[in-house]
C-alpha cells in the first residue's frame, strides 16, 4: 500500500506555499474604507494627543473678553469666560480619548468573559448570564449611566464603569452567538475528549477563533464610547475639574452663546463627529473583512 | 420584439439550426482576470438521453452545468463556444431571453432541495408558479391539470391534500421528488441535474434515480446528470464524460467507460470506486488535482500519471476518438489498461476477546432517544464497521463510546474495564486508549494552531511530553501519515481536504490508542483521496494492532475495510455479521434492501 501514497500527501500542487492567509487587521486594510477610516481616527487622535504640547497658551488662562469671536493674535477668539478657543480645543481632546478607550477596554472585556463563560456551559448559568444581561437591555444606555452617576460621585472611574456597564451586556450577546458557533465545531470536541479542563478550551480553542467579532465589537464600542463620553461631558458628569477643558464640556459651555461665537461648539463637534465616523469606517472595514462581503468570487 | 417564445411552435424561432438534443462545442468559462476555470469542452445529449458527468471536487463540473442554463457564478463569465439547444446557441441570448428559457425550455435540479424549495409556500402552488411564470398551456385549467401530471409523473400522491402540503411536511426524497416535478413540468428540453442525490439515502436515492431516468424517455428531452460519484452516475447514463481540471478528458458509453476505460485518470478513478461485489483493495491516485491558473501546459494529469512521457508535458493533447463513440484526451490511450484490481486477502475476523464491549446502551438528546439498548462487542484488532442512515444514531454511539455524549445509560468497557460516559470522568489513560476521528477535517482542526500544534496536543495533555521531544514525535508521526514534517509549521488553511484528514488521523494515532473510532472519516472526501486515506488506515491497523470502529453509512465501503458489520436502524442493531456472511446471505431486510438498492460500478 505505502507505495501508492505519494511522500508529499495529497494536493501537494493546490496547497499554497507560502505563510497562512494574511489576518483579518491586513485583510481590512487593504480597503478603501478601513484606510480612510484610519487616516481620520489618527488625524483627530494626534490633535488630540499633540495639542496639549503645542498649545499656545494655558488652558484655563484668560486672554481676553467673553465670547469674542475676534481677538487679535487668537485664532478662534475667547469662549464663555474669555479663555482662548483653540488653547482649549487642542487640550480637550485627551480625556475624551483615553476616557472612551478603557471604556471600551472595560465593557468589551467585561462582555467577553461572560460570553465565554454562557457561550460554552451548556448548563443553567447560561441561562442566568444571559437573562441577567437581558434585563440590562432593556435600559438605553444613557439612561443607566445617568442612574448610576446620580448614585455615585462622578468620577473618571465611575464614568468608565457605567459606560462599560452598559456595553456589556450587549457585547456579550453579540459574542456568545460567536463563541457557541465556535463551541460546536470539532475541534472543540477534540479537545473534550482529551479531557482538557473548560478554561483552556475557552481560552486555547474558542477564544482566537472569536477575534474576528472581538474585533468588530471593539470598533463598534469605541464609536459609541467617544458619544457617551462626549455627552456625559456635555451634561458636566465626566468627573472632571470644573475648569478643566473637554470637547463635551466645551460644547455645553459654548451653546448659550454659539450666534455671536460659534468656534467653541464647532471645533469639538466636528472633531467627535470625525473621530465617531473613523473608528466606525475602521470597525466597519474589520467586519466586512471579517465576513467576506468584499471577497473577489472565483479565486 | 427579439425575445424568443419558448412556447411558440419550433419551426418560428428565430436562430434554430438543427432540432434535438444539446449541442456544447469548444465551450470556455473563465474568471474576470482570464484564467480558464473550464475550456475546450464538448458534449453532445441526444434527446431522451442521460449524459453523466463525473469529476472530483474543483473539476469544474457545476461551472459547466450552470454554463448550460446560460449563467455563471459570480466573479466567472462564459468566454467562448457554444451551447446549441435544439439548434439555438444559448450563449448569443440575452439576459431576457435566457429568462423566457430558463424553466421552460432549460431547467435545473438542484443539489439540497431543502433550500431550494420555498419554505413559507405549499408544494402544488411551488410547481404551479414555473407553469404561470411561463403562461403554459392554454389557460388555468390546463396548469392545474399539468400540475396533477407532474406530480403523478415524479411518483408523488396526485390528490389535492399532497399538493397543499409544505416542503417541511415532506420527506428529503419527496421534497427532491417535487424539485424534479418543477424541472420537467414545462417539458423541457434539457434538465441539468446537479448531484440531485448526494444528500439522500441510497434507498431514496434509487427511487429518484428511477424517476429521472424514466422521466427523461417519457419527455424525450437531454439531461445532464452531474456527480462526483461514478457509481451513481454509471446506473442512470447512456453515456458518461469524464471531467478533470476543467477539461473532459473521456467520454464514452458507460459500460465502455466503466470496463475499458482510455484515458489513465478514468483508469485509476475507477479503481478508487469501492465496490459491492468485490472484495478490491481500493487505490487512490497520488497527488491532487491543478486548481485553475495553475494547470501545467501540458496533458493537466501528467503529474499524477504513470503512463506519462515527456511528450505529454508539452501540450494540451486534443479529445480524439479511441474507439466507436469513445473519445479519450491522451497520447498514450492505446497503453491504459483497465482498472488494475486487486483483490484484498479475505480475512476474517478474529475469535479474539472483545476490546470494547458495548451493553444495553440507550442514548437520549433531551427527550428525544436515539439508541435503544443496543448491545455490540468490537474484538481486538479487527475493525467492525457501523453502517447506518443518517438519523440511524451511528455517531450518537461513536461519540458515546468517545465520551463525548454524556446522557445514556447502559454499560461500556475497554479491555474488561468499566468505562465512565463522559470524557473527564475517564481516565487519564482511558483517554488515551480511545482515539476519534471527525467526519469533517475542515471543522476538526483549530484554524488558529499550526498542523504541529493540533498534532502534538494529545502527547502534551495525555502524556505529558514536552519540548525537543514532543516536536521529534509530532515529525515522525507526520511521515508516517506521508505528510512530511515540515507540515507541521502549516495552518490547516493551507492544506487540502485530504491532508487535513491525515493530520487529524495523526493527531488521533499520536497519543498511541487502542482502539481508534473512524467517524464517515472520508464522505467529505474525493474517491481518489478516499482510498488513499483507507489504505493508510489499513496499514496502521496491522502495524500498531489497532482495533477499529468504522462509522460510515457506505456500504460498499464497508466491503473493502470491515471484517464484521453491524448494521444500526433507527437506534438499534438489527444484523451484526462477519463481512462475508452479511453480503452473501443478508438476513434482514433492511440489509438486504441496501444491498439492492446501492448503485454499483461492475453490475
């Protein structure tokens, strides 16, 4: 019989020679869409971590009167208590960022443990994991923000946690139909009749073959983080300082008078506006990656 | 107006040249990009013939029937030749047209009726649509009428309750049976079936096989009968072609390609075939078949031909007749012998002590039972074939005995040791001993672990080797199984269907088993690369003294691997013989209806 199999197996002349398909980060960025995306999310993302360094003055100095839209030597003239616009806009940008990426770190993660955890119990905690994290649902997630930073002192930690509070559940359902995909493939099986203890198959088997929504999700989240976080700052809950700059607080400071000086509601809005439309172009790139829409047919 | 009226008298269309059967000459489908997927291909189906058309998966068989309906799938375009229909080259229609021919003059079986029925719409009003879409008849009644027929003719109840019934109230062989009432309701010209059987039992199978058959005399229209099975495909056809890597390489009448096959590919593939009647060593044929774009310029099986000279590398040769009606794409057509046929060494099983014994097992899924107390013993090394049906619980017992399903009851033991049912109440060396195979190598290995990875795995949980040494043993065994070491930095992305089930039989045979559970291990695989892999299950079987439980629903292939089979309907054995006894005096009759029911090669 060993003569008639051939030493280098089968298809040895289908099977590609060089390394494993590109992955899934490669794959989205070869379209338009993830590229633009990118350019725009790091366009703002430098503003924002620039700008504080090469801001021409203090953030909360005053320069000059109240909402002046013409100050000599300022580029966007004062805001509601005569601090320099642009001073403010190139340090408001930071909390923003790193505000809206632990949340998503937070809430993604938080949701992925309890995907991992329901997804592949085949046991009544499924159950409970999941009408638990239904009756979360149900609230906007606004609204559980809100309730929860009425409870306690806002702070930046406080803030993180509803925020995150509120993807969770949504990030958890969204990935235990992943992980149950995945929990039924063989090689699952395979690894159960080794013997292999739940946690390493969740975490050897089922997790890297989950990174392709994982992803997707974290691009998703982060959109709506910078929104939330932006808002609870328009409504003055991000447990900042009073006079520290934020893009969210600037734009309820400047509504009031944004008529006569439009710039302090401006500049923020179109930054969040493009920050939000770049991480979702990204996440968008991702999944459609992921799914294979853009996929030439026919090798 | 230039669309054509499918239902005008024949002689008014407008491009008729010659009347009767199909006509494809020279025909080409190729990607955006101009890499022929299928070229220089040449059929002729008189009317009131079968044309079969076999090749192995990537053939470029489902590519040319879909070409016959003028269509392609996306990404691909008809580049050139023609499809004469009753004398009109379909390839000049436009996209109107081929609208007005498509279910009426030309028609389409599909493979998985289950999705190409609709299911929120009953049966009768399904075949009636194509009757209204195409205003046949002379009006209402006569639809009506023709719907009754068509029914009647497809072997189906014709009394109105029937027709109201909706596909998921029918049987997969009925719900196949009404695709194929919706193909000939307009009496068309040709029907292109493709693998319209591959999902049904081969008792359903033979019943749908009869129907065509029948269907296509009564009608007298062509049909093109496509599959991957040569067995299935030599029952039903007056003629077969063969297609490899996109061109045909053989066409002849089926007996004539069946005995004295002239083309070498043709040759081996029917040695791959298993067979009922024989007790044949199955061959495989090295190598894998050119995927498009990279077919050598040459004859496209010289790589994997041992008839090849240097001649056949230097360009494509032309099909050219070999004998009366027989044409054959090959230099060297007059040196292919038939099928070289081995006969394997009856053997019979050994009065050995049962390695695993099965007792009372009743296996439930929820509410649902699956087995029904059955009892079953396996003696060391000796494989025992499971031959059932789907829905017979042939993987629910493999998987039991793998402890991978937990809700039975009843008793296992391996080697006169009580087993416990699920996997992590078992022993660290139980684990070991009992070694599983999936049926589908394309979801039994982690796309993210390299083939050494997956393959090591077993060593490292169950025997806790590591390092240097766990890499030499995953390189042996990755030679053994003729996938030379290097695989082992592979991903399984990069491997065919029939590498990645080496790899898993690998992965299996690593931890050293006893006994080693083979679950329909090759029904994702081509014939070729099928008895490849039972060949290399064979050898291990002598050398490691492996004992095998061979779950497969072929029965043909059972006659080539088991020493005994026990046959599982409906959750139960109902005949458990040594191989020999169970094909020459089948006791019960369901065995004895599989065994005339199975299409076969050499009948």
């Amino acid at each position: 019989m060993s003569a008639l199999v051939p030493p280098a197996g089968d298809g040895g002349v289908t099977a590609p020679v060089a390394g494993q398909t590109p992955g899934l980060l490669r794959r989205s960025l070869a379209t338009g869409r993830t590229r633009a995306g990118l350019a725009i999310t790091m366009l703002v993302v430098a503003v924002a971590v620039v700008g504080p360094f090469v801001a021409p003055g203090g953030e909360t100095a005053i320069v000059g009167p109240p909402n002046a839209s013409e100050v000599p030597g300022l580029l966007f003239g004062t805001d509601v208590t005569g601090r320099d616009v642009w001073t403010r806009f190139l340090h408001g940008g930071i909390s923003v960022l790193w505000l809206s990426a632990l949340c998503t770190l937070v809430g993604v993660g938080a949701g992925l443990l309890i995907a991992l955890l329901a997804g592949y119990s085949r046991t009544w905690v499924d159950e409970v994991l999941m009408r638990t994290t239904d009756v979360f649902l149900a609230f906007p997630a606004i609204v559980l923000a809100l309730l929860f930073l009425a409870i306690f002192q806002p702070s930046a930690w406080t803030v993180i946690l509803t925020v995150a509070l509120g993807h969770a559940p949504r990030v958890a359902r969204v990935m235990r139909s992943a992980v149950l995909d995945v929990a039924g493939r063989d090689y699952v099986r395979s690894a159960e009749s080794m013997g292999l203890r739940r946690w390493s198959i969740r975490l050897g088997d089922l997790l890297p073959n989950v990174t392709g929504p994982l992803m997707v999700e974290c691009g998703l989240r982060l959109t709506y983080s910078i929104g939330l976080v932006a808002g609870l700052g328009f409504l003055g809950l991000s447990g900042l300082a009073i006079d520290q700059a934020d893009w969210g607080l600037m734009i309820n400071e400047g509504r009031t008078a944004f008529t006569v000086q439009p710039w302090p509601v401006l500049l923020p809005v179109t930054a969040i506006g493009l920050l939000t439309v770049g991480t979702n172009l990204i996440a968008d790139g991702i999944a459609r990656a992921a799914a294979g829409t853009d996929r030439e047919v026919g090798e | 107006m230039s669309v054509v009226d499918p239902t005008a008298p024949l002689s008014d269309h407008p491009r008729r040249m010659n009347a009767g059967g199909l006509q494809v000459r020279g025909l080409r489908v190729e990607t955006r990009a101009g890499v022929a997927v299928v070229d220089d291909v040449d059929l002729d189906v008189p009317a009131g013939t079968v044309l079969g058309l076999v090749g192995e998966s990537g053939s470029g068989k489902t590519t040319v029937g879909t070409a016959l309906l003028g269509g392609t799938r996306r990404g691909l375009r008809i580049a050139g030749g023609s499809v004469l229909l009753e004398g009109i080259d379909l390839t000049t229609l436009s996209e109107v047209e081929l609208r007005g021919w498509r279910g009426s003059r030309v028609s389409y079986v599909p493979q998985d009726p289950t999705t190409a029925l609709d299911p929120a719409m009953r049966v009768g009003k399904q075949v009636r649509e194509v009757l209204d879409c195409h205003d046949y008849g002379s009006g209402p009644d006569a639809r009506a009428q023709r719907v009754t027929e068509a029914f009647g003719e497809v072997g189906l109840p014709t009394d109105g309750e029937f027709a109201r019934r909706y596909p998921h109230q029918l049987s997969g062989g009925q719900q196949q049976r009404v695709c194929i009432a919706i193909a000939f309701a307009t009496w068309p010209a040709l029907v292109v079936l493709d693998e319209p059987t591959t999902g049904l039992d081969v008792t359903t199978q033979s019943l749908v096989l009869d129907t065509v058959r029948k269907l296509t005399q009564q009608h007298g229209c062509a049909a093109l009968y496509i599959s991957h099975d040569l067995a299935v495909v030599s029952t039903i056809s007056d003629e077969v072609a063969v297609l490899y890597a996109g061109s045909v390489v053989e066409r002849a009448p089926t007996e004539q390609l069946v005995h004295r096959p002239r083309h070498p590919y043709t040759s081996r593939l029917v040695a791959a075939v298993p067979d009922l009647a024989g007790r044949r060593a199955l061959t495989g044929i090295p190598g894998g078949a050119p995927s498009p774009g990279a077919r050598p310029p040459g004859c496209r099986f010289e790589p994997r031909c041992t008839l090849a000279v240097d001649e056949c590398a230097r360009g494509l040769p032309p099909l050219v007749p070999v004998a009366d009606d027989h044409l054959a794409r090959c230099i060297r057509s007059a040196d292919v012998s038939p099928a070289e046929v081995r006969d394997r060494d009856p053997e019979v099983g050994r009065a050995a002590d049962p390695l695993l014994r099965v007792e009372g097992l009743s296996a439930r899924y929820g509410k649902v039972s699956v087995l029904h107390g059955l009892s079953l013993d396996v003696p060391r090394g000796t494989c025992v074939a499971l031959l059932g049906e789907s829905g017979s619980g042939k993987t629910t017992l493999a998987r039991t005995i793998a402890g991978l399903h937990r809700d039975a009851e009843g008793t296992l033991s391996l080697a006169g040791e009580r087993l416990p049912f699920g996997s992590h109440e078992r022993t660290r060396q139980t684990r070991a001993a009992i070694a599983y195979v999936f049926q589908n190598p394309y979801s039994s290995l982690n796309p993210r672990r390299t083939v050494g990875d997956s393959v090591g795995r077993p060593l490292r949980v169950l025997r806790g080797v590591r390092g240097a040494e766990l890499d030499r043993r995953v390189g042996e065994m990755l030679d053994r199984v003729y996938l030379s070491s290097h695989y082992a930095q592979r991903y399984p992305d990069q491997l065919s269907g029939g590498e990645r089930q080496r790899v898993a039989v690998a992965r299996a045979l690593i931890s050293e088993p006893t006994l080693l559970v083979c679950d329909e291990i090759t029904s994702a695989l081509d014939v070729s690369v099928q008895a490849n892999l039972v060949g290399l299950i064979e050898e291990f079987r002598h050398e490691l003294d492996l004992t095998l439980l061979f779950v497969t629903h072929d029965i043909a292939l059972v006659r080539n691997v088991a020493q005994q089979v026990a046959v599982l309907q409906a959750g139960a054995i109902v005949e458990n013989a040594p191989t020999e006894r169970l094909f020459t005096d089948p006791q019960h009759a369901y065995t004895r209806e599989l065994l005339e029911t199975t299409p076969n090669l050499v009948s």
